[in-house]
C-alpha cells in the first residue's frame, strides 16, 4: 500500500502514515497508522520482540522505514531535508532504557550537555538551566554527583531531565520503568504525569509493565507479534475488557489471570484438605 499523499494532515501532534519497518527482507511491522494528542501520554505496548522499540527508534529519525512517514505537527518527517530533521530533533526529547547517561561526566554535566552542543547560552545560564530541570525531577542539588553514585530510580530522573532540557514538545521513553522496583516504578510514572501537565508535553512511551500501562496511558496500540501488525488501538483500560483479539485481553489481563489461578490453585488445596 502506497502512503495516500492527498489525506489531510492533522496541524497538531504525531500522525503515523502507514509505516511499515523491515530490516532487509524481514518485516517487522507492516502499515502502522495512528494518531497522538497534543500533550497527551501514548503508550506502544506488546510483548517482546514485537517491535515498539523498533518503532519508536523510526519515530525519533534513528531509523528511515521501508514504506510510510511519520508526520509531526502537519509536516512530514521524511519530506525534510537535512536541517530541517536535525531542527525536529531538537523538539524531542528521549529517555533510552540504559538512560544512556556519559559515566565520565557529573549528573548535572549530563543535564547541560544538549544545552552546551544546541544553544547560545553561557556558562551561567546553563547552570541555572540545569539546576532547574533536576529540581523539575525531584533531583534539586546533585548536579556534583556521577551516574554510578546514583540509584535506578534516580539514574532514571536524572535522564529524564537530561531528556527535558532544550524544552522539548516531544518526549520518548523506551521501557522507563524497566529494572525498578514497584515503589519506584510508581513514583517515575506520577512524575512522567507530572511532567506531561507542567511542560504540556507529547509523551510517547514502549512499555510492557502493566501498573504503568494502566497509569499513565492516555491512549495506546498493541503491536501484534504474530501477523505483524497493530491489532489494537484506544485507552488500554477499555481494551482489557472489550478488545477484539484474544492476545490483547490477555496481555492486559495477565496479573488478574495469574491471581485466579493462585486462587483455584489455593481452593484446591484446601478442597483436598478438608
């Protein structure tokens, strides 16, 4: 299917234009094409080896699909020449699951590493800057601090702020709450809430963890691993009840599934005990 050039364009958000990933002759994904709000939380989520992060690594210009755009704001990501994608770029802002934060470098060296290689701003200028994005974060005073001395979770908001530094309009995450604890894993999903509110942020992220899913997603789409598609589309609390493909009720529904069986598993035993 060719991308139909003549639909018309939203002038606000993401679109994605029947965009098919392939690496040589193997098809990840075949004809994604959704929608995203304005400052809105969208979720890609599937099980492993679907493709989100493959996705969203086309989505930030890492990757050029084998067919299809993705459209932000009205203008064709694709279409761009070579200043114009660096440009769009700079609206993003990504928060890889390694975090990929320089262990050479201090915490608040890491943060006002974009601002030193994007802007004209001083010395001074990007201190400020710095200290007010890790306040943002709940991370207010560590800027001496190296990535090693830091925990997951404050590994986590320190690439956070590093992502939210050049104020983007876009915000990426893939998988943000991998390797947290629960506890932890909550608190980064009210701050990502957070952030969306004060920044009036787009934030797109992959993940497979259910608490956060069900948290923080506005909207979401369900990347089928078996025919390669997205089978699902809309908020995931209403999918887990009313999708139409079995695979998306049960991914949604796995720990609710999993609590039944402990429980017949439990009333077994007392059966046999009694």
């Amino acid at each position: 299917m060719e991308l139909d050039t003549t639909a018309a364009l939203p002038d606000t958000g993401i679109a994605v234009r029947d965009l098919t990933l392939a690496y040589g002759d193997t098809v990840v994904q075949h004809e994604l094409s959704f929608q995203i709000r304005p400052a809105s939380i969208f979720v890609i989520m599937g099980v492993s080896g679907c493709g989100k992060s493959t996705l969203l690594r086309h989505m930030i210009d890492l990757e050029q699909a084998e067919q299809g755009d993705v459209v932000f704001d009205g203008q064709r990501l694709w279409s761009r020449d070579r200043h114009e994608r660096a440009a769009l770029q700079r609206r993003m802002g990504v928060l890889f699951q390694s975090t990929a934060l320089w262990s050479s470098m201090s915490v608040g060296e890491n943060v006002g590493l974009p601002l030193q290689m994007h802007t004209h701003l001083g010395a001074a200028q990007i201190r400020e800057q710095v200290a007010f994005k890790l306040a943002l974060v709940g991370l207010g005073g560590q800027e001496s601090r190296m990535p090693s001395q830091l925990s997951g979770g404050m590994r986590k908001r320190a690439g956070l702020a590093r992502a939210i530094a050049l104020d983007p309009d876009y915000l990426f995450l893939d998988e943000p709450s991998a390797g947290l604890d629960p506890i932890t894993s909550q608190r980064l999903d009210t701050l990502i809430m957070s952030l969306r509110d004060a920044l009036q942020l787009s934030v797109i992220a992959v993940t497979h963890e259910l608490p956060s899913i069900f948290t923080i997603a506005d909207d979401s789409i369900y990347l089928d691993n078996e025919n390669r598609r997205a089978i699902a589309h809309g908020d995931p609390r209403a999918l887990a009840e009313h999708a139409e493909h079995d695979r998306v009720r049960a991914f949604l529904n796995r720990q609710s599934l999993a609590a039944s069986q402990r429980t017949a598993g439990s009333d077994s035993r007392q059966i046999r005990g009694s």
